[in-house]
C-alpha cells in the first residue's frame, strides 16, 4: 500500500491500479470486493490481491456533484463515498439515467447515494420483504416495511459507468429488472438480478441539506420535474392560510347568510311615482346614523330601460346630502337554447345618514328615452352589507382550495397526468 494522501482535512489511504499503476483511494471496509480504475477502467478483485478481472476504457463519467472520497452525516450517521455507479433506463419508451454514489459507514455499512435529474435519494437493502408478489401493476398496493406503498413503474437498468470500490464484481452492461412502488418520502424497490433478488427501502433526502453535509456548492442544474418519492412541502405561509381558511371559509359563509337575513333593515317608506317625467318627491325620517340606510327603486321595464337622477337633501337644513343617477334594464326572450334574461327591474343605492331626522328625495327620469312606466321607492334604515363578508369568505376558501389544486398538480407531475386520479 502506497504512502497517503489528503482530500481537505482527511488522509485517505491509497493503493496503485494494477493495470496503470494509478494511485486510488480506498477507503471502504472489507465487504467491499472490486476496486475500479477511473483511469483506465480496470476491474480488480480486492480480496485476490486485487487481480484484474476485466477492463472498460473510455466510460463516461455521468452527471453528479460528488467524488469518491467526499464524506458527510446523513440522518446523523458519517457516510464516505467510496464508489459510483452509472445507471441507464428506457422507462415507456424514454430514456433516462442517472448516478448511483456508494456510501460506507464504519458502524452502518454500505448504502446508496443517488442522484437523478437534480434530486437526490437515500437507499438500502433491507430484509423486510414485501407481501405482494413480483408481479408488477400499477398503482397496486404493496405492503412492505411498515408501510402501504404504490406500484410505481417497472424498467430495466443497465450499468454505464463503474469506479471506485464497490459490494460486487461488475460488469459494465450488467442488467437488473427493477420493481419500484412509492409513498412519498418513501420508495421500496425490488432487484430482480440474474441469480438472486434484492429489496431496498429508499428515502427522499433535502438536496440544500445534502450537498451542504458533503461540502458541495449547490451549482448543479435545478430539478426540472417531480421525483417519484419527492414529498409535497408547501410554503408555511400558505399552510398557515389554508388552514385558517379552511376553518374560516364555513364560518364566514354562515356569518354572511345570517347577516343577509337579518340585515335586511326596516322599511321606513314605500311609495309610487307614477310619472318621473313629471318629477316626484319622497319624504322620510332617518334615526340611526351608525348604519347604513337604503334607497331601492323598483320600475317594471321589459325589453327596455329607464335612467333616473336623484337628489337627497336634509329637510331641515335644506343641505344637499348626496346626488344619485341609475337605472334599470330587463330583456327577455327565447332562442335556440331556451328561454333567456338578462339585466333586473330593481337597483339600490346605499349611504349612511350624516344627521338624523326628516329626508327627501327628489327624482326626475334622466333620458327623454326612458320607458315610461311608474317608479316604486322603498326607504330602509339600519342595513348591513354582506358582499364583504361573501368576499372574506370567498378569500378563504380560495386559501384553502389553492392548497389542494398545488397538490393536485404535484400528484399529477409525479404521476404523469393532468391530476391526481386517485
């Protein structure tokens, strides 16, 4: 074994390729039994004085932000890579690859790093096997480890890329039919190699949190889509929003339905003008100036409109308290989809009394055009507006639903849909 040499603040142990004469690393324990030149690409039996079983020059590194020698903590346990692995799969009709990084613990073993399309996953072997047999169907349920996990997919995987030390003897080209099922942050897969099978239990890991263990510059492409164990996380403002309008939405519904119902307000006055072209006066009392006080004129239009101007003054004073102009419009028919409506017979106009005491207002038709027909005026006092509780109920139900439509389109970015059918 050759003399040491150091990566940052670690002295890792060295031996020379028995093919090149390169020095590389190794680091791992004893259970490891190949060792692979990323020089010349030649594959040594460790456990036979590393003997060279095959070679494979010009592989092509894959993508991935570690080296082999890069240690860090994953769920509190101090890991080391010692080996990658580069993976190629046609999953219906796409292709798709990506870089499996082997770890070793001192205390832990062996276990898989794995790095696809900018998201990174942990895996291990585990003994818990599943009930549901290898056959595969998607969104089936398979029960393993604990839990109750979806049939993913199914594909082949064909090695592309070998180095380091790793738990076999490889070969480059090796295939493994591959069983995954799913339940977010976890993934069980079944191995299905040439002469015996494999269960690993997989977890989704935090990527800022991972390459900051490892000392690795978060400078690696984004992930451009969802990975199949990848958890939704919502913000924790709009969690927090969703659940106050998910409690808040109902409430304020039937808050506004009360209001709407008691806060009609009483009638003071109802009286007809029966030609505003000639003009007309109503006259009323107003006591409460804390609430709202209502104005609705009522003309029975059809298939046309009338335009109305109003004046409000202060009998007392005389004052002019507030100038009003509306009108109403109705039409009505039938055509090739029915019969049909449009526009209404009534408007209100809402203001809040300034003094209380005696009320007039003065109306007149505003448009030589308007139809003529009489106008009914109904006064009412101490009315409560619900549209802003309507609104305040509809801010928070659109809270609440906006949670569910986000996950929604995440479920179907994982599942390769519009949305979630489950």
């Amino acid at each position: 074994m050759t003399d040491g040499f150091e990566q940052g603040a670690a002295r890792l142990a060295s031996i020379n390729c028995t093919s090149c004469g390169s020095p590389l690393p190794a680091l791992a324990g004893h259970r490891a039994k190949s060792l692979i030149c990323n020089y010349c690409g030649a594959v040594m039996d460790r456990h036979n004085e590393y003997r060279l079983l095959a070679q494979y020059r010009d592989m092509q590194r894959p993508e991935g932000p570690f080296q082999i020698g890069m240690s860090g903590d994953l769920f509190g346990i101090a890991h080391t890579i010692v080996g990658i692995v580069g993976i190629n799969a046609v999953i219906e009709g796409y292709g798709y690859s990506w870089t499996n990084y082997q770890l070793y613990s001192p205390t832990h073993g062996y276990s898989w790093m794995t790095w696809s399309d900018g998201h990174l996953t942990h895996s291990r072997k585990t003994r818990d096997l599943p009930e549901t047999g290898g056959n595969f169907a998607y969104k089936a349920p398979l029960a393993a480890a604990g839990r109750v996990f979806k049939m993913y997919e199914e594909y082949v995987a064909r090695v592309t890329y070998l180095e380091g030390e790793l738990t076999w003897v490889p070969e480059l080209g090796d295939a493994t039919r591959v069983i995954e099922a799913i339940d977010p942050p976890y993934g069980y897969a079944v191995a299905l190699g040439g002469t015996e099978t494999e269960f690993e239990f997989s977890t989704y890991l935090d990527r800022a949190e991972t390459l900051a263990a490892f000392g690795v510059d978060d400078q690696m492409p984004r992930a451009g889509n969802v990975h199949p164990i990848q958890p939704f996380i919502p913000g924790t403002l709009h969690t927090a929003l969703a659940k106050v309008g998910k409690i808040f939405a109902p409430l304020a519904v039937v808050i506004a339905l009360v209001v709407l119902t008691m806060g009609q307000g009483q009638k003071i006055t109802e009286t007809t003008i029966q030609d505003p072209f000639a003009g007309g006066a109503v006259t009323f009392p107003l006591q409460n100036t804390a609430r709202l006080a209502e104005i609705r004129i009522t003309a029975n239009v059809y298939n046309s409109w009338s335009w109305y101007d109003m004046e409000l003054t202060h009998v007392d004073t005389d004052e002019t308290i507030a100038e009003f102009d509306g009108g109403v419009e109705y039409y009505a028919g039938r055509d090739s989809d029915g019969a049909w409506t449009e526009g209404s017979q009534s408007t209100s106009f809402r203001f809040r009394p300034p003094f209380a005491g005696a009320y007039r207002l003065n109306v007149t038709a505003g448009d030589p055009q308007s139809a003529r027909v009489p106008l009914r005026v109904e006064v009412r006092e101490n009315v409560m507006v619900t549209r802003y509780l309507f609104l305040l109920a509809g801010f928070a139900m659109l809270m609440w639903v906006s949670l569910w439509w986000r996950r929604s389109v995440f479920e179907g970015r994982r599942w390769g849909s519009d949305e979630d059918d489950d």
